[in-house]
C-alpha cells in the first residue's frame, strides 16, 4: 500500500449514523466533523468529502445537514424506512460501499468513518485493487476485523478532545 505524502489524494467516506450512535452511547457527545476531517485529510490533497446521514424528521436535522456541508463534505441523505410491524431501518453500507469502489481509481487513500465491521470486505477489496485504506472510530464500538485490515486506524477515543463537541 502506499505511504502517506502531501501528493497522495484522499477521499473521506463518514458514516455518520455510525459515529454518532458511538458517540452518544460511549460519551453522550457529538462529533466535530471539522477536526475529524481535518484529521482524516491529514495535509494531503482531499479529493471527496462525503458523509452519509438520515433523515429522521428530527429537530434540528437541517442545520446539521447545511453544517456539514459548510464544513466541506457531500451529504447523501436517506430517509428512515418504517416497516409495517413499526420497526425502522436506514443503512448506508451498500451506498458507502458502492461510492468507496468508484473512488477506489481516483484517489490513493479512502479514509473510512466507521466501526461497522460489514466494511472489512470492502476494505480487502480496494486494498487489492491498490488503494491504502484508513478506518477513524471509536475503538470500544469498532469491529476487531475492521481494525485489522485497515492499513491504518486511528481511535477516536484515544483524543476525545479533538474529536468530539
């Protein structure tokens, strides 16, 4: 896989469900998407910004979804399925997935916010195809084979200062 260097291209790809159920059950807190994009870019050259969210009805979702953009990230929104057996459904690993393998032949590092060990994978796959893979999350909510086949991780917790609001 390729070393880090100012040239290499990055795309950051934030599951941002993930993240924020991990942070608000770990630390009852919100993550600052600033520095974990700043983070995630690392001085290289950020090709892709995306963060993948739902649209819950819920109060104060928009400026969430305009904060975001502001900050320099896509937003790709879905909104929550309701089942008729009253349960709700709203994933974005096939999205993500699907997104990570069009970048996979723009960029040098895809940088993956998320703990949810479905993209482990995915992560072998663009890994072979020749793209470094990061994973940035909270290592208490991470799955162990994610972490493992990530060329790099980078805990979340490890800096709750820097990473959450």
């Amino acid at each position: 896989m390729s070393e880090i260097h100012p040239a290499q291209r990055v795309a950051v790809l934030a599951d941002s469900q993930n993240l924020y159920h991990s942070a608000q059950s770990i630390y009852s807190r919100n993550i600052d998407y600033t520095a974990l994009l700043d983070d995630a870019v690392d001085d290289r050259r950020l090709t892709r910004a995306i963060a993948y969210v739902i649209r819950a009805d819920a109060e104060e979702e928009e400026s969430f979804f305009d904060a975001l953009v502001d900050i320099g990230f896509e937003t790709r929104i879905k909104d929550i399925r309701t089942f008729a057996d009253g349960s709700k459904k709203a994933d974005w690993d096939v999205g993500i997935s699907l997104d990570a393998v069009t970048l996979a032949n723009h960029v040098d590092t895809i940088v993956l916010c998320t703990g949810d060990g479905d993209f482990t994978r995915l992560v072998r796959h663009l890994q072979h195809e020749g793209v470094r893979v990061e994973v940035c999350c909270f290592e208490e909510s991470a799955a162990d084979t994610l972490v493992e086949a990530a060329d790099e991780f980078t805990d979340m917790s490890a800096d709750t200062e820097q990473f959450l609001l």
